[in-house]
C-alpha cells in the first residue's frame, strides 16, 4: 500500500445495532471501488470484516475490524464493530480512535437500543455523526419513520442530505441534495431528478442549506442575503458544521444490495474530517501536561487501541499515530509499562490480512507483530517524551459465571490463558474469589462469555466447565457460649491428650481475635498456637453451612494436658473441636454481601423495575428522573443479582443499564439462612 500523508486519511467507525448491515454496507463499498473482485455474504461467511470462525458461525460480528479503503485518492479507514451489545466493549476502543462515525439504522426496524448506544457513543467521543437509513429495499421499509424514529430518540438536528428513490421493491437510488442530482443503483453515474420528485427535493435542500448556513459566519451572512448557497458553500458549511453543533446528514441506502454506494462515498469524501481537522488532543508527560496535533513533526506518540492474542499469529497490536510517524525496524518506549519494544515491521491491516508498510504518518491507523509486554491503552512513544494518551472508560462487566478447568493440564494453562483474553478485551475480568474458593469469569453478557470460552478453546487449547458462582456467605455468631472438649487416643502405642474449654463471642469490627485466658497452667502456652491454629482451619471451612467464620473472638480459658500423651497435633484438634461446638450453641447466622446498585432506565419501565428489585430483596434509596430516563439507586444482596444483566434487558427491551458494587454485608433473613444451609448440607452429602 502506498503512502498516506495526514491531509489523506479518514478515521471513520460503523457501529449501529446489530444487523443493520454493517459489515455488508463495507463488503460492497470494497467491492465498488475494486478491492474486491466477489462480495462477500454473511450467510456463506465469506466477508472480509467477519473473518473470525466465530463471528462465521454466529453470522454476526463480534470483533472490531479495520478495513482501510482508497477511494480518490483519500485512505478511508473504516472500523467495523459488533452491534450486539455484549460486545460493546470494542465499540468503546474503535470510537476511542475514530475521528467520524458513520451510524446505520435498518429502515424497517427504525431506531434500535443499539441506535441509541452508537449515537450517545459518538457523542461522548466529541466525533461527527453520519446516519445511514440502510437496507432501504427490504418490504417495509421507510425512510420518513425511520427518521423520525431516530428524532424521538437523539436531541441532534437530522438533516436528510439524500433522498431516497423508491422504497421496498421500488428503491432505485437516492438524490443527492448537495449535487442536486439522482443516483441509481449503485450510484456511479449521475441523471437527472425524477420530475414527480422535485418539490419534495426542493423542499429538503432549503433545509439542508440552513443548516450549512450555520457553519460560518460568513456563510450565514451570504444566505441571509441571497436565500441560498452554492454546492461548494454547502459542502464547506456542513463540513463545519457537522464538528461543531449537533448536526447529522442523513443518507438513504441498501448497502448490501450496492445500492447508494457511490453517494455515501461522495459524501464522505465532502464531509469526513481528516485529522489534522480534529482538536488537539490532551497528553500526559512526567513535566506536564501537552497538546498534541497530529504532526508528522511532532513528538513520537502512538495510542494502543486493540490487541488480539493468537498463539500461531502471535499478538497483534493496533495503534493509532496521534503525533509524529510510526517505522518499520525502530526501537519505541512504552511510557505506559515503562518498557522498551522493538517494531519489527509496521502493517497495515485490512481485515485478516496484513501488509507491510515502511511509514505509517500521523492520524494513521496500523498494526504491528510480536510486542512484548504492549497491551490495549498503552501509548508507545520515545523514552524522552515518555507521553502517555488517556484510555477511555469501558463499561464494568458484571455478568458472572464460575468456572474450571476441565483436566490437569487446562489447570496448568488456566491463569496465563484467561490474562491474555482479559488483555485482549477490557470488558472481560477474571478472578480468584477467596471466599468461594471459585474462580469467577466477568462479561457483559452470556454470549460475551460464551464467546470468551470458545476462543480459550479454539485458540488455546484451554477447556472450561462453567458453573453458577456462589455467593460469598459468611458464618458470624450472636452471642457469647462456651464449649469445652476432650481429644482422647490412649489405645496402644503413643497416645494423644489435649482437652480444650474455650469461649467464643461476637466481634463488631475485628475478624478475629484470640487470647490466653487460662490462669494456674492447666495448658501450658507453647500449645496455644496448636489450638489457635486449628481454629483458624475450622474458620475457613465454616462450621454451620461451609463458608468461613467472620467476626469471632476466641477466649480458652481451661483445659487439660497429659505429662505423657499431651503434643501439639491433639490441641490442634481438641482446639477444632471445641470452637465448632462453641460456634454451633452461640446462634450462628449467614451473612451475605449486599450490593450498591444503581439501575438507570426509560422512564415507563421504572414501575417494573422497582417491583422487580422489590422481590429481590432489594432496598430503594433514592431515585431521579432526567430526561426520559430514570436512575434508582437501591442496596441489593448479591444472591439476587446473579442474572440481572439478562433479566434487565429483558423487561427494558436492552434499554437498561446498571451498575453494582461491593456495599457491606447483612444478616440473611432466617428463611433463606434454612434454604442455603439445607442446599450445602445436600452438596455435602453429595460430595461425601
Ligand atoms: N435487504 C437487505 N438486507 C441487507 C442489507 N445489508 C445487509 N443485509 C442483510 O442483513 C443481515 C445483517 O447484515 P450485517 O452486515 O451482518 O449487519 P451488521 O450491522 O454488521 O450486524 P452485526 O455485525 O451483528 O452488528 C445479513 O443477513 C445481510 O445479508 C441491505 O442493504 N438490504
Ligand atoms: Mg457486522
């Protein structure tokens, strides 16, 4: 691939809601300007953004992928992202680079929860916004309630820049309101508007020329005098206006029929802004911070926005340059792990394949192989700037599933296998819960997990059995008792003695606590540490329902010893014994993590999501209503949480969201105190 200075490139992500033909619209948009010589099909899995095995399998995207393509001239540097909202996570890292992004609608489906995600995405990104209204051949179809749709859901200004020609079976093309011409087919060739068409078309380019109008002050002047603007003023308005107030063009097409390519090309090629139109952007230096703008010149800094693990391929990194240029065959700092790498040879992806490039130029998007220790949200830059570029936020995971390996050796892989798919996508957390003694995925969803697990196998030969995560329960005590207990083995060879009485009673703020209380040496105290120890063993097993001990003192008080039989391992037991006797009489309770949750939804869900949040045992602290939505803060146990995620989008139509933290632990309430404990007495029998 040749060359691209900065002036030349176009970052733009598509994202939408799942199937509004993304993947397709970029299929053919390769296939148009001739990078292609087939289209590709999503049924035959045969597209070049959906290369994965899985994505094949499933027929929908589940990765980012970076499609560059040339189109006069200019570098286009399209990012496919996956629709389906467990995936979210990689729309997150691809709008985090793009500089524009281009959002589809299914022109039957209308505005999805997915419209909804990608528009408020772009807008937190600060990148123009482009609307699609796509797929605009299918039965149903319709351009005027689909945008409206879109108007109910978003307070941007969608401003109709094509109109469509026909709809359903009847869809030819579009009139470019901009050139004032139709454009059938795919659109290479213009003709003339069709005559039936003209008041409509007239009609919507005085809109679109107002809102062009806005874009300068010069141009506001000029159509306040002549009532009107040239094609260039248009394009020159938009252009600016489109980076700088909430105004989105809105194009009509059937991107997986050909249909209407050309036109979106068009309109891209006028109004997509290249890099050096971008703000500058806020870097961190161990001086201060700097602003950066997309200068060959300047300082060497490059933000790390992907990375995928593949144990054949080798770890590929994806970059962005935001300063300076990127070569081949150069040593770069990592600022964020304070290493040194070594790029070997810079690529230049283009879905699954890669080509070798000796420059990437500011703006650019690339990739390189075989990166040490680089993984997503680092900044690779020289070890005298030492710059670092913030990492955006990604949404916290908190769909959980526990799981294990499946034999001795997955065992032996497990940890190193789940860090490099954690590393490979933020919205994926792995860890081990000392409590449960279970080690706990964390994902956006059951198919975000689903996904994780097959790629551990496909690509790491690492096999995973997924169970329900426990909850974490804790045993605590509520009064003080006594218990007293005699370890007796004196039957042939050397005998055992230890006899124990111990009192235990409940703690508020401390874990545990552990005296000597016996006066006049009845035990003699190089054998506390035995009993303390055995203790302390019962404490993590737990005495009543298997999970450990919180909050106790323990106090021995008296006790026995043999001048003969008496050893430590006989303390150790006749300690064990005796706490668990003095647990079991001093009304132990279960405690259970009670959670902070915070669910935001639209406002008529808000009845449905309270009742729910009543039958699970929650509390409602407070509540807020801000347009359209509503937030309600509640304190809910963790057991009763473990399938929000899927229930939630369930009763909002995937419209809510959540967040939950750690709060404090609670009692269990006695009927679900006699549930659990029944529940681990029967897995205990089973396990026996
Ligand atoms: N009728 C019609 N169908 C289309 C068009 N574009 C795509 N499709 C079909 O719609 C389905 C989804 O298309 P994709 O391109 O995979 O949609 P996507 O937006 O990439 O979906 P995700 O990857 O799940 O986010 C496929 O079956 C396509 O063949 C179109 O213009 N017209
Ligand atoms: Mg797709």
């Amino acid at each position: 691939m040749k060359e691209f200075s900065t002036a030349s490139i176009r970052n733009i992500v598509l994202a939408s809601h799942s199937n509004s033909g993304k993947t397709m619209l970029l299929e053919n948009i390769l296939n148009f300007t001739g990078a292609t010589t087939r289209i590709g099909k999503i049924e035959d899995g045969t597209t070049t953004s959906d290369w994965d095995e899985e994505e094949q399998k499933r027929q929908i995207s589940l990765f980012s992928s970076l499609i560059p393509i040339v189109y006069k001239d200019l570098k286009f540097n399209f990012i496919d992202t996956p629709g389906y909202s467990d995936f979210v996570g990689e729309v997150v890292s691809a709008m985090r680079v793009a500089d524009a992004a281009l959002i589809l609608v299914d022109s039957v489906a209308g505005a999805e929860v997915g419209t909804e995600v990608a528009l408020q995405y772009a807008e937190k990104f600060e990148i123009p916004r482009f609307l699609i209204l796509n797929k605009m051949d299918r039965d149903n179809a319709s351009f005027a309630k689909a945008l409206k749709s879109v108007e109910e859901i978003t307070d941007a200004r969608l401003i109709p820049m094509q109109l469509p020609i026909g709809e359903k079976a009847d869809f030819k093309g579009v009139v470019d309101l901009l050139t004032m011409k139709a454009y059938l087919g795919d659109g290479k060739t213009a003709s003339e508007i069709p005559a039936e068409m003209q008041d409509e078309v007239e009609e919507a380019r005085m809109i679109l020329v107002e809102a062009a109008a806005e874009g300068e002050d010069a141009l506001l002047e000029k159509y306040f005098e002549n009532g009107d603007l040239t094609t260039e003023e248009m394009i020159q308005g938009l252009h600016k206006a489109i980076q700088v107030s909430n105004i989105i063009p809105v194009m009509a097409a059937a991107g997986g029929r050909m249909m209407a390519i050309a036109p979106i090309m068009e309109a891209l090629v006028a109004l997509a802004p290249s890099p050096l139109e971008r703000p500058a952007v806020k870097a961190n230096t161990p001086k201060g911070e700097i602003e950066l703008h997309y200068d060959d010149k300047g300082p060497l800094a490059a933000y790390v926005w992907k990375t995928t693990a593949d144990p054949f391929v080798g770890r590929q990194t994806f970059f962005k340059v935001y300063s300076g240029v990127m070569s081949s065959d150069t040593r770069v700092w990592n600022a964020t792990k304070g290493e040194e790498e070594r790029l070997a040879g810079v690529q230049v992806p283009s879905g699954k394949d890669m080509n070798a490039v000796s420059v990437l130029h500011a703006g650019d998007l690339g990739a390189v192989a075989k990166l040490s220790v680089t993984t997503t949200g680092d900044t690779l830059t020289t070890k005298e700037q030492n710059i670092t570029l913030p990492m955006p936020e990604y949404p916290t995971p908190l769909y959980r599933v526990a799981i294990t390996p499946r034999t001795q050796a997955d065992a032996s892989k497990m940890s190193q296998t789940l860090s490099r798919l954690a590393e490979e996508d933020l919205t994926l957390k792995w860890e081990m819960e000392a409590a449960t003694r279970q080690t706990l995925l964390f994902g956006m969803g059951d198919q975000h997990i689903d996904v994780a697990v097959k790629r551990a196998e496909q690509k790491f030969q690492l096999f995973l059995d997924l169970h329900e995560p426990k909850v974490p329960y804790e045993e605590h005590i509520t009064k003080e008792s006594s218990a007293t207990y005699r370890h007796k083995k004196q039957t042939g060879g050397s005998g055992q003695f230890g006899e124990v009485a111990l009192k235990v009673f409940p703690l508020e703020d401390e874990d545990f606590s552990f005296s000597n209380d016996v006066f006049g040496g009845a035990i003699s105290s190089n054998y506390m540490a035995s009993i303390e120890k055995g203790i302390r063993n019962v404490m993590k097993e737990g005495v009543v329902a298997g999970f450990p001990v919180h909050n106790v003192g323990v106090s021995v008080y008296d006790g026995k010893e043999h001048p003969v039989d008496s050893k430590p391992v006989a303390f150790e037991i006749a300690g064990r014994e005796a706490f668990k006797l003095a647990v079991k009489d001093a009304n132990p309770v279960l405690y259970e993590p009670i959670m902070r949750v915070s669910v935001t939804v639209p406002e008529p869900n808000m009845g449905d999501v309270m009742g729910d949040l009543n039958t699970r045992r929650g509390r409602v602290e407070g509540m807020d209503t801000d347009r359209g939505r509503s937030t309600i803060n509640a304190m809910v146990p963790l057991a009763e949480m473990m399938r929000y995620t899927t229930t939630l989008r369930s009763m909002t139509g995937g419209r809510g969201q959540f967040t939950m933290e750690f709060g404090h632990y609670e009692m269990v309430p006695h009927m679900q105190a006699q549930e659990i404990i029944a529940q681990r007495q029967r897995e205990m029998q089973s396990e026996d």
